[in-house]
C-alpha cells in the first residue's frame, strides 16, 4: 500500500520506506491499524456526506470473527441526490452479546456517531432470528418504539433460501438424501473422538494417495477439515455440505462409523 501511494505522490515517497527519515518507516502493527482507522474514516465521512439528511433504512447482521468475538455490521439503504438507490456499509461493530437491547444500543451509538439521526430510518431488514424480529421485545420491535415509520422487512434473501428449502424438501427423494446426509454429519461430527478419527482416517488417505502421485501437491492444498453442516437460511451451504462430504467420503465410510 505505501509502495502504491508513494508511486502516486513524490512528496509520499519522499518519507515513505527506504527514503523515510530516521528509519520511520510506518510499517509497525499499531501505525498500520492507524493507518487504516484514518481510511476507514475517510471513507465514512464521504458515506455520510453522500447519505445528506435523506431518509435511510437499516440492514444489520451480526456474526462471529476468527477471533470469535461478536460482530455486528451496519448497512444503510438510501436515495442519493441522484435519484440511485444505494447501499452502503457503514460500520462494523463489536458487540458483546446479540441480546436485542444491546444490539440497538450498539446501532444507536453508532448512527449518533456518525451524525444520523435515527427519526429518520424508515425500514428495517434483519434475518428471522427471534431477538431480530420478535414483535414484542425483538430489535424491529425496539426500534420502532422510537421510530414508527421504520417498517421491518424480513431479509429477502432469507426468505427465498427458506422457500428453495421448503420446495426441497416436498421432492420424497431430496428430502431423504439431505436427511441421510444430516445423519451422517451428525453422528460424526457430534463427537470429539469420531470427528478426530475421521480428520486421521482421512489424513491416512491423503498421504496415500501423495505417494501414489494420484493428487497434485502444494501449498494449500489437501487440507484436513471436516464434514460441513447444511443450513437453512445460509446460501451455498447445502453445497458446500455436500463438497465436503464428496472430499471426505472415502475417509466416512471407512467402517469406524457404520456408513
């Protein structure tokens, strides 16, 4: 990124790397983290000065990192002077548990910081998890105390991965397929020991077929994971489901679990 800006501005690569003054290169963690915070801003005030005082809807959801920490990310949907509909990510936002009253206070904290005002939001997207929508104590429920024109939306793309789900599931062949198919990573991966002997077993076939030379080798490749759980409101996961189950197949049925 340095090597970038200073080919773009001489007075950058003045003071940057090999010509910084008393070896102040700013490559250190903690100038990095400054660095990007002072983007992250940049960015924002433009999202912000773009948003003007337009009425804004929220789109929110939270998810674990691979720090395992709680993050919840804060989208808005607005008309630009333009007339274009647009969607921009605001902020993402540590929160230390997903309960709906610390997920508003989060939200609020977060539209206040950024100098917008929440009498102004005039839709609500979420998932269909009950401390979302929930109509007495949910977040939609909370938000609209304070704003009533902030009419809650349950996330489309939630509801068309529950309807393919639901169509699924009225073939008689699809439904028994994907049910095996739960069964199996179930009675797999539902015990330490069973999933520590599958990641063996299949370690076992890797090394085999390396040394038969009938897979490629190299880095990143062959890594020893597990079966992968289908979802019903996560896109791509009944494949990816089925991908690792297809990787991993020799590795199932080889008798130490009764498939």
């Amino acid at each position: 990124m340095l090597k970038l800006l200073a080919s773009y501005n001489k007075e950058v690569d003045a003071v940057v790397l090999d010509n910084a003054p008393q070896n102040a290169i700013y490559t250190s963690p903690s100038i990095q983290k400054e660095i990007l915070h002072v983007f992250a801003r940049k960015v924002q005030n433009e999202i912000r000065n773009e948003i003007g005082n337009a009425k804004f809807c929220l789109i929110v959801d939270e998810a674990r990192d691979e720090s395992r920490r709680e993050q919840m990310a804060l989208v808005v949907r607005f008309v630009d002077k333009h007339g274009f509909v647009k969607e921009r990510l605001i902020d993402v936002v540590h929160v230390k548990d997903t309960t709906s009253a610390t997920l508003k206070q989060e939200i609020c904290s977060a539209l206040s910081h950024h100098n917008l005002n929440i009498q102004n939001v005039r839709g609500q997207g979420y998932d269909g998890a009950s401390n979302m929508r929930g109509e007495w104590k949910g977040l939609q429920a909370l938000i609209i105390q304070e704003c009533p024109y902030a009419y809650y939306v349950h996330c489309f793309a939630h509801q068309l991965q529950l309807a393919l789900v639901a169509a699924a599931k009225e073939v008689v062949d699809v439904h028994a397929f994907f049910q095996s198919l739960s069964n199996i990573i179930n009675v797999v991966c539902s015990s330490c020991k069973r999933n520590d002997e599958l990641r063996s077993a299949y370690a076992t076939e890797i090394s085999h077929l390396v040394a038969t030379n009938q897979i490629e080798t190299g880095r990143g490749a062959n890594q020893i994971g597990t079966l992968k759980r289908s979802g019903d409101t996560r896109w791509s996961s009944h494949f990816n489901s089925i991908c690792s189950l297809l990787r991993m197949f020799g590795a199932t049925t080889s008798g130490r679990f009764g498939y």
